[in-house]
C-alpha cells in the first residue's frame, strides 16, 4: 500500500471542477477525450492523414475531433452520472443529485432525439448529431447509471428512467445481439454473456414475463455459460500462448516488430486492458446485487474479470496495454524501455500507443471495478489496490495513454496528449463509492 497524506477529497473537488468546466457540453453530456493541454476539443483540422487513427476504420464517421469528443460518451455520462449518486449518498448534498438529475436529462435527450431512427435506439452522437453507430458498452454504462438514479429520483423521473432502460433492452433483443458497428461485421455478433443484466434488470423492475424469459434463455447458453463479458480468461490466454509458435498470433498482421522481439526474449507479448474488468463487471454487478439464479457462475465471471484486468496493473498502478509472458513458468514481467524503442516504429494500425504506453484512463476504470467488487468479493483484496490507484492518479496521469519514455512517435504523439473524460468520472465514481460505504477515507486507507 501506497497511500500518502493526500487529501483526496481535494482531488475529487479538483475533477468535479475538471469536469464542470471543461467536459460537459451544450446539452449536458459529457466529452470522452479532449486536448490535454488546453482542455478544450482538438480543433477541426488537426488530424490529418499523418495522424496514425485516421488509418482506423471508425474515423470515417466523423471529423475525428468530433469522433474523440463522443465516442464513449454513454459511458464518460453515466459514470459521471454514478459518482453523483455516490456523492449524494455519502453527503446528502441535494447538490450532487441535481447534477445527477442533469445527467440523466442529457442522456434523456440523446436518447429520445435517437427514437426517430427506432424504438431503443442508443447511438453514438459524433459532432452532436444522431449517428448509425452503436456499442453494447454505451449500454451497459448507462443501464449502471439508470439503475443508481432510480432510487433517489422522484416518481416521475423514476418512470422515465425505467421506459428507457426496458425500450433499451427490448431493443437488443429484437437485434437478437447482432447489429454493425464500424466496418467489423455486418451485423456484428455482440458477446452475448454481456446482455442477461439487460433483461434481469427488466424483470427486476417491471416483473414482465419476457425479460424473465430471456434471461433464462441467455442464461442456459454454452457462450454464456463459458465466456467473460469483456477481455478474456487468463487461463485461456495462457494456454493460447503455450499452444502458439512464438509470435503466431501476430504474424498474420505483419507485427514484424513484435516478432523479432519475442523471438529475441522467447516470450510472449500479452495483450492486457484493465479497463475492461470495469466494462465486464458492469455486465454483472445487477444480477450479482438483485439476486439473479446461478449467483456463483457470475460470480466467477467476476473474479475472472479481476484477474485479467489485474494484470495490467503495474507497480506504478498505472495500467499497461501489455506483458511479457514466459510460456513455460506462467511468469509475467512489465515492457521496459528498451523493448518500448524496438517496438517503436514500424507496428501498423491502432496499437503503437496501446503498446509503448501507459494508461490513466484504464487505471482509473479497473479502480472503480475494484472498489465494488469488494462488496461480493471481499477476499480479493480489491479495495487496498482502489485505494492506491486513487492516491497515485493526479491529473497528470488524467490521461488516455501516458508517453512516460516520449518514444511515440510523430504520427502518435497527440495520443499521449489527451485528457480522458472516463478517467476523471471513474475516479470519482470510485472514490464517492468508497465514501458512501465507509464515510471516510484516511490517508493510510479505510475506515468505517
């Protein structure tokens, strides 16, 4: 343990701040990423085709300033909207719930302006307007803030929320899970073991046969039955290494950098994303709280979640894209900077900054799992590690990949400039969380 003498409740005041001034816009959703110096979106214009995502697929829909600005925004919204939930509880500060209560009216307004396209239709609002994009994860996100507004908003707002929620589930289901995003697949197959907590928060709320139903139905699935909503099982992953050629699994994307470099380490370089254990929790903490059938087999899913996400947390506390996996021993070691300079250059795509860099946004996300999987799971040892996140993530590492060794190079640079929307409302989400259940944090940890 870390833990310091700062006072984190003037932390909290200094993102609340953050995000009041300089992430919420004109209609009261909050912006996923922006520039980091000046904390204000990247002009129109700034990326160019030298800039390495515009090689992504997903920029196409939107001037991509526009793309960073709302591309997770049901999720940066409802966290946000979660930690003045959390906040309330823990102060009673009607304040606080009137920026929930603001929250839940931009999220309102996204997601009745999508209702022309059809009934529980959710997009992605790049630029502000109504897109054909959609992610299960801007779901699941929003579906965790409903719920937690649901029980402190009045009777009114109470039954919006709950005719969004269900028009929301109803809608995947009659998607039967599979529905385009990006150039991925047309219609991609979402992950199904992400969608039970859709219907169990259905019936849990409105007793409707249908929910129950699917639920079931979902629930008897092999899919489901054997997979994590999000990242992986590290035993999967393990054994996927132990079964491969060095560097099989990269070969067919001509990673030459990375195969050269295991077959100099003869390891195996392991793709990790601690904040997945966040998005892959949330797929799970209804049917854990609201006592849905087969609490242990989701139970496990939980502790699955934290063990992969776990291990892209690194002694900093800072997550990692990546390890080092040695086969054999099952051992695992951090990239250092000497691998960092030999991967650096010629990795095509997405990954260079995912890879030769650390994240503020992924640390902050696997800190709010951490803190509420301590209530169910309490042996893991979770919140001791929440608590060190939280003391080590100022607003320097408030960011979406950290460039600590300045090796990006100059078409990736800009990705260690942006400040991330989701890490600043999961730490707050987190620390309010930790607030409301144990009413003060001291500096050596918790107390009641």
């Amino acid at each position: 343990m870390i833990h310091n003498n700062v006072d984190l409740s003037i932390r909290a005041e200094e993102f609340e701040n953050l995000v009041e001034n300089h992430l919420v816009d004109s209609s009261g959703l909050l912006y996923s990423l922006i520039e980091f110096d000046t904390l204000k979106p990247f002009p129109h214009g700034f990326f160019t085709e030298a800039k390495g995502f515009l090689r992504w697929s997903g920029a196409r829909h939107a001037d991509f300033s526009d793309f960073l600005l709302y591309e997770n925004v049901g999720m940066v919204t409802g966290a946000y909207l979660s930690a003045m939930v959390r906040k309330y509880e823990a102060t009673k500060n009607p304040a606080a719930l009137q920026v929930a209560y603001r929250c839940f009216a931009a999220l309102k307004k996204l997601f009745d302006r999508c209702q022309a396209v059809e009934e529980g239709y959710y997009c992605k609002p790049y630029g502000g307007q109504i897109s054909d994009q959609v992610s299960s994860d801007q779901y699941i996100y929003t579906f965790a803030a409903l719920d937690l507004f649901m029980k402190y908003a009045d009777a009114p707002h109470k039954a919006q929320a709950l005719d969004i929620l269900c028009k929301m589930a109803a809608w995947w289901i009659s998607k039967k899970y599979c529905y385009p995003y990006f150039d991925f697949g047309n219609p991609l197959e979402w992950p199904l073991v992400r969608f039970p907590v859709f219907s169990w928060l259905g019936w849990h709320y409105t007793g409707n046969e249908s929910f129950k139903s699917e639920f079931a139905r979902l629930s008897e699935l092999e899919d489901v039955k054997k997979n994590v909503p999000f990242g992986e099982r590290w035993v999967d992953v393990v054994a996927r290494a132990k079964q491969q050629t060095i560097a099989h699994a990269w070969d067919e994307i001509n990673f030459s950098a990375i195969v050269r470099l295991e077959k100099k380490r003869n390891l195996r370089l392991i793709h990790v994303n601690p904040e997945t254990t966040q998005s892959g929790f949330l797929s799970l903490e209804g049917l854990l709280e609201y006592g849905a059938p087969n609490r242990e087999l989701w139970l496990i899913k939980a502790r699955t979640l934290y063990d992969y996400g776990r291990k892209g947390i690194g002694a900093d506390f800072l997550a990692s894209g990546f390890v080092w996996l040695d086969p054999e021993t099952e051992t695992l070691s951090p990239v250092c900077a000497d691998d960092l300079i030999e991967l650096n250059c010629t990795v095509p795509l997405s990954a260079p900054c995912s890879m030769v860099c650390k994240s503020g946004m992924g640390a902050a996300m696997f800190c709010r799992a951490a803190v509420a999987l301590d209530r169910y799971i309490p042996d893991l040892g979770s919140l001791d590690l929440a608590l060190d996140i939280l003391h080590r993530l100022t607003k320097n590492e408030m960011r979406w990949f950290i460039d600590e060794h300045r090796i990006l190079t100059p078409a990736w640079e800009w990705t260690g400039r942006v400040f991330s929307g989701d890490a600043a409302a999961h730490w707050l989400w987190a620390y309010w969380e930790i607030k409301a259940k144990y009413g003060v944090i001291k500096p050596q940890g918790v107390t009641q």
